[in-house]
C-alpha cells in the first residue's frame, strides 16, 4: 500500500509540475512542451485515470487522502500530502476541491484518423476562451458528437479550466487540431462530411429547414465569441445555417448556441 508524502516547503522540487497554474500565458507555453496537464478534482482526476492518461504525481490535501485511497494504491506515480495553505502558495490560488492531478498528455491523432469513424464533427474555429472550450466539449459528450477538431488558435481543451468546465469529457470525445486553416477543412469534406456554418447572417437556412439530422455525415463550423466565424471558413462551408432567435436576440454564446446545434444534427440521425 502506497503512502503519500508529506511536503512542507512550497520551493520543493517535486512540486513543480504545480507551480503557477494561475498564471495563464505560462501554463499555456509550458503544459504542451513538457507533455502535462493538469486534472482537478476527484471526479475529474477519476475520469482522465478511466480514459487511459498516465498520472505523473497527485498532489493532495490531508482529508482527500481517505477519498482516494483507492487511486493512491493504484497509482505507480508518487502523490504529495500539503496543507491547504501551503497548496495556495504552489499554485497560485485556494484548491477548494483538495486533489489535484499532473497528468501525461498522450498524442493527438491527425483528422483524417478521427473522421475516419465519425459521422458527427464540431469545428472550432479561433475559440481561445477555456470556459467556452471546455462546455463545448461537455455539449459534444452528453449530445452525442462522434469528435472535435480545432483551428491551430483554438484554446488547448486540456488546459486546467476547459478540463474542469468539461468535468473530464474532454478525455470522452476524440480530437485533433487542423493544421493549415481554413485549407485542412478538404480534408473534411473529402472524408464525406456536409460542412455547415452556423451564423446568425439572415442569409442563412434556419436549422430546422436545413434538416442537418438527415446527412449521411455532418461538420458543425462554429466561430469565436463576439466575431463568429471568419469569411474564409464561411466561404468554406456548404451551406450556412442559423438558430431561430426571438425577443430581438441576435446571437447566443458560441458554448450555448453549440449546444443546440449539436442537438440539432444528433436528434434522429440515421443509424449506420
């Protein structure tokens, strides 16, 4: 039976992994290079664990040990004790949630390898909030989307934020980024998919009329908060589709209006 280790001194080497996860623009450079991300919260770190990510080290308050248990005698990595005070000193900021993870990214698959089974694709174009990232992923799981891929500006969904927005269901959905954009979106269309913008511009086909439930494969294209998709990927798609508004609303937030796409194109799909 494995034993945590107790640390004292936030300068500790060991805890390393954990330093500054506040501090936005470092974690984004450094996660990706040192092959990392960070998972919190029991069921978060569960979920990561269940999906097949490796943990490198557990970093745990005093009465989440008894929690994790099961987790601390299964894991070959080692897990660290700290008291909550000394944690907010690591981290930058109070870890209410008592478990933190540092966990090894595995590689992303190419698109072609993700298209390759999927009939259901969200297309993220320039979507850099985490927030947004991370409930669009939660949307693609529980509303049935087969994968996700991502502009090369799109907001990394393992970044400590989407992951909690997400609660873990970015490890659920399969992913890859786009490389060259918006010219990676043939590979797309070449695999079969009907490529969809979504756009308020009154020149588009309200979803309901547009019927995208009925494609044989279908792709979702979905832009930024505020500036929406750009002109080259709107020139890219095959059709443009909107969501019917009222009250003189004219848009919703890019993680609510993927909500309702996505459950637009999944309700009565076709069965394979």
């Amino acid at each position: 039976m494995a034993e945590p280790i107790t640390i004292d001194d936030p300068a500790d080497p060991r805890l390393a992994d954990y330093t500054d996860l506040t501090d936005v623009e470092l974690r984004r450079r450094r996660e990706p290079a040192e092959g990392l991300f960070i998972a919190e919260g029991e069921k978060v770190i569960r979920r990561a664990l269940g999906s097949g990510y490796a943990m490198r080290s557990m970093l745990l308050s005093a009465k989440w040990i008894d929690a994790m248990r099961d987790v601390i005698d299964e894991a070959p990595a080692p897990v660290y004790a700290v008291d909550p005070a000394l944690a907010e000193r690591v981290t930058g900021y109070h870890v209410h949630r008592g478990a933190l993870a540092s966990m090894a990214r595995k590689p992303l698959p190419e698109a072609t390898e993700v298209l390759a089974t999927a009939r259901r694709v969200a297309i993220l174009e320039a979507v850099n909030d985490h927030t947004n990232i991370g409930a669009a992923f939660r949307s693609a799981a529980a509303l049935g989307m087969d994968a996700v891929l991502l502009s090369p500006d799109c907001a990394d969904p393992l970044y400590r934020r989407s992951v909690k927005v997400s609660m873990g269901a970015v490890f659920s959905v399969p992913y890859a980024r786009l490389t060259t954009w918006p010219r990676d979106l043939t590979q797309v269309r070449e695999a079969g998919f009907t490529l969809l913008a979504l756009t308020p511009d009154a020149k588009a086909t309200s979803i309901d009329e547009a019927a995208p439930h009925r494609l044989e494969r279908a792709a979702l294209l979905l832009g930024a908060e505020g500036n929406g998709l750009s002109r080259h990927a709107l020139a890219a798609a095959d059709a443009w589709v909107r969501i019917p508004m009222a009250h003189g609303v004219d848009s919703l937030n890019v993680a609510a209006a993927a909500a309702v796409a996505f459950y637009a194109v999944t309700t009565g799909r076709p069965t394979p």
